[in-house]
C-alpha cells in the first residue's frame, strides 16, 4: 500500500515543481550543493524520478537557468526612449538574481537560449535598431548589459553588504580619501547598478552615428 502511494505520488510531480524545488535548494544551501541526489531528498521522492523531467545534472542547472529568467523578464515596451528600455531590461535581471542568488554563479557558466529569451532578445534588438543603433551593435549592448548585471552579483557573491561594509571598516586615516568616499555609507548594490547603467548608457550613446553611418564593433 505504501509503495502505490509513492509511486502516485511520484506520478503527479511536475516539471515545475521540480524547477521551483531545485531554484529553492540553490537558494537555500547554494549551487555547490545542488545534486540529484539532494532534489530528490527536498521533493520527498527517489532520485530516478527526477530524470522523467530533467535528463542530468547539466540539464536541471540548464532549467534553473530558464525558469529564473522567465520569472524575471518582462516583455520590453514597445514605446518608450530605448535608454528606458535598456534599464528596465538590466533592473528587471537584477531583480530575479536578487531574489534568486543561488541562480547566479549558473547565469555566469550556463547558456540561457530558449524561445522565449531568444524572443525577448529579438525585441530588444529590434526596438535598439529602430533607435538607430546598427543591428550588431544593438547585440553588442544588450549582451552588455546582461554581463554587467551578472557580474555586479558574483562580486557580491549573495551577500550584497559584507564587502561595503569591510571596506568601511578598514578605512580611517591611513585611508583618507577612501574614508570620504565612504562618509555617506557603503556602496549597495542597487547604486553600484545605476551608476554602471548610468554610464554605460552614456557610452552606448557615442555608437549612435551622428551622420548617418552605420558604426558597428567586430
């Protein structure tokens, strides 16, 4: 009897439920500590069971991937100065690894191409386009952007005030310029977010053609 109740039991599970289950155990423990074997144990089923929904390890880490970008990215507008579009992309992504930090470290080392990402991709380059950046540089600027986001979080490294406030500890008057810097409190993530979009939104400015050329990095 109690074996038919698990095999139901195992029957019923999702996809999602074992991509909510495997984004929670990351959260909670770290991806380090992400295995089958450890699924398994956080959903109460055998192992076994995992791979009618994910084909390996490589795989579930893959899916972790898709599943936080789908709940983090909205469709971009589809009016709207494209400076605006282009932040709302980046606090959008930085918003699903800060509620997903165990995510992180996966969005450095693991491709996330899926029709839905590949369909947000091409709007962003499209509306990009129409501002008047060439396709490729429209490209260059989100992938950009992604990789800015990404790696203000691997610096923080799910614990967005330890440094700052390591830094301000150590600094005194053997470090005066350092200390001024730091008068108004640590550096958080979210300023360190805006003053990288701030300026590299004044950078992709420059690759706007004034005369109508089509500039394009390599």
């Amino acid at each position: 009897m109690g074996r038919s109740r698990v095999q139901g039991k195992h029957a019923g599970l999702t996809r999602e439920q074992v991509l909510e289950a495997a984004v929670r155990l990351a959260d909670r423990d770290g991806v380090e500590a992400l295995s089958m074997r450890k699924l398994a144990r956080e959903l109460d089923v055998e192992a076994m069971t995992l791979y009618h929904h994910v084909q390996n390890k490589q795989g579930l880490e893959d899916a972790i991937v898709e599943h936080v970008l789908a709940e983090s990215l909205g469709w971009p507008p589809e009016s709207g100065a494209w400076q605006e579009v282009v932040a709302g992309y980046a606090h959008d992504l930085h918003r699903g690894l800060a509620r997903h930090p165990g995510a992180v470290l996966l969005f450095a080392t693991r491709p996330a191409i899926t029709p839905r990402s590949l369909a947000i991709l091409e709007t962003l380059v499209r509306l990009l386009r129409e501002a008047g950046f060439p396709a490729r540089t429209a490209l260059h600027l989100v992938y950009a952007v992604a990789g800015a986001v990404v790696g203000l979080h691997l610096g923080y490294a799910g614990d967005q005030n330890r440094e700052p406030a390591a830094v301000a500890d150590l600094a005194g008057e053997d470090l005066p310029v350092l200390a001024d810097a730091l008068a108004d409190g640590p550096v958080t993530m979210e300023s360190r977010l805006d003053f990288t979009l701030t300026a590299l939104i004044a950078g992709f400015e420059t690759l706007l053609p004034a005369d109508g050329r089509r500039l394009s990095p390599r």
